[in-house]
C-alpha cells in the first residue's frame, strides 16, 4: 500500500490529478475506494457498463446511497435499460463530471472494471461516433445465436484484421461494435490516443484466482438471497430480453430459469462460471496496463 500511497501522493504535486482503483469483479473495489476517497478527499466516477443501467440494482451489485459514507458518486443508476448508451458518451460525461470535481477543489477518482472506459479516459481516446444501428445489431446478433461468436469474429477478421486481433474473440458486443463502425462510417476503427489531460495514478487489486472466484461464488449466493430473481423477472416483463442491458451477466443467466429451461441449481452454477469468465476477460485487459500498481488482499487489511 506504501507505493499506492506515494504514487498518489506524487500526482496529487501535478494539476489534473485522477486516481483510478480498477481490477476484477468482487475484488473488492468499492470498499477501497471508499477508503482512499475518505483519505484523499474524492467523488467516485463509476467506470461500470452494466451499473449505468437504473432497476439493475442487484444483478450488478450497485452500492447504495446508505453505503456510499458521504461520498459523492456519479455515473451509476442513470441510463433506462433500453436505452443505448455507447463509450463515446461515457467519456463525454466522465470528462465533465471530472472537470467539476477539479473546480470544487476535490480529487477525482474513476472506479471500475470496464476497461475500455477507463482507458478511453486516461488515454483519452478518440472514439468515433458512429450511432448505433439496432437492426445491423439484432442481425449480427442472430447470425452468432446461430452458427456461434466465431462466426462473427470471422467477419471482422476480414474486413478489419488489426482491430480483431487486438480483440477478444469471444467479446461479441466489441466485435459487432467493430463492424458496425466498418460498415456505417465506412472505415475502420481506430482508437487513436491523444494527449492525456490528466496526471493518473492507476491502482488495482489482485487476487489468487481460486480465491477470487470464491468471493464471486460468495457474492452470487447473497445476490441469490437478496432477490436477484425477483429483479430479474419484473425487467423481463418490461424490457425485450435481447438488449445488452438484458443481456449482461446476472440476468442472462436467470432467464431460463424463469422461462422453466433450467434448474435453479443449474442456474446458479452457470452464474457463478460465466461470473468467473468475465473477471478473467478483465483480467485479460488490465495486463495490458503496465503503470499499474497492484495491491494484494492482504494491503486491504
């Protein structure tokens, strides 16, 4: 924790500090942040693509306001769950949320683990704005129900090779993404970096990976408990099932079940897998990322 503390305290010298606390799912994340906000005097900027939806309380383990000790937090509980919202409009808002915390005199702190948002920041990325087209989705959506993610993954290959091979194959919302950039702006994407406009510090909580999905099977029994398919039944009946707010981890996997397809056992236990999936997909990302500063659990002490 010395060396977090000391790279913090070096970016707080330099104007436009921004710390941002990253890692993996159920690693702990708010509670730390928490702490260092406390300690730094911050306002928390959610970097969450499933917490911006509203009514996804539990399936995305969302802090409440009775927990949040004080602490201003933003960015979380503000998209309908039909509504689209793309990377480029979080870095939009991220930068004015971030620009008026700077002017109250408080210390910015970005926490989360969708990589892409928090690189789109630091790096500050220039994204292109291309409008998602939910036919061309839906169509590419349908095409990978059926023949597989692969499929799809094939198709950007083709047409844009560099950015398929910086992509995961199996993250079929960021390869479809990638063709509908192709297709509809006629080139391809390129995330081009620009001047970072902040001086960052970038700490991140690493665990044992036996004991990390431990603490994701864990929180998944007490989301269970909590009334995770209680949450998940009302939005089915409210919002089509095939939008990537219905389709995120934590109501994917509870459809079937609700539809009478799978046992709640079943159920459970592919929660608890595509949950430890995922955090190994973040994983993927933050190793890419060498400035990095990791903290073992026993630093959270």
């Amino acid at each position: 924790m010395k060396k977090a503390f000391s790279e913090i305290a070096k970016i707080l010298k330099k104007p436009n500090p921004l710390i941002v606390v990253l890692g993996p799912t159920a690693s702990g994340k708010t509670a730390l942040s928490l702490s260092l906000a406390k300690k730094y005097n911050c306002e928390v900027i959610s970097a969450d693509s499933r917490q911006i939806y509203k009514k996804m309380t539990i399936s995305t383990d969302k802090i409440q306001e009775k927990d949040m000790q004080g602490i201003r937090h933003h960015l979380i509980d503000f998209v309908e769950p039909d509504q689209v919202y793309t990377v480029a409009e979080w870095k939009r808002d991220a930068l004015k949320v971030i620009e008026d915390i700077h002017k109250r005199g408080k210390i910015p702190m970005i926490v989360g683990g969708t990589g892409l948002y928090i690189s789109s920041v630091i790096y500050n990325f220039e994204i292109p704005i291309i409008p998602p087209n939910s036919g061309f989705r839906k169509r590419l959506e349908a095409l990978a129900e059926k023949y597989g993610t692969p499929y799809i993954y094939k198709k950007l290959m083709k047409v844009d090779p560099k950015t398929a091979k910086k992509t995961l194959k199996n993250n079929l919302r960021y390869i479809i993404r990638a063709l509908e950039i192709n297709k509809f702006s006629k080139a391809n994407k390129v995330d081009k970096k620009g001047k970072s406009k902040f001086n960052y510090a970038l700490i991140g909580i690493n665990w044992p990976r036996e004991e990390l999905y431990s603490r994701i099977d864990k929180r998944v029994e007490i989301q269970i408990e909590r009334g995770l398919l209680d949450e998940t039944a009302k939005l089915a009946k409210k919002y089509d099932v095939k939008l990537p707010s219905m389709t995120a981890i934590g109501c994917k996997e509870i459809l079937p079940y609700l539809n009478g397809k799978q046992t709640l056992e079943n159920m459970i236990q592919r929660l608890k897998y595509n949950t430890h999936h995922y955090a190994r997909r973040q994983i993927s990302w933050f190793k890419r990322e060498k400035k990095i500063i990791w903290l073992k659990p026993k630093d959270l002490k």
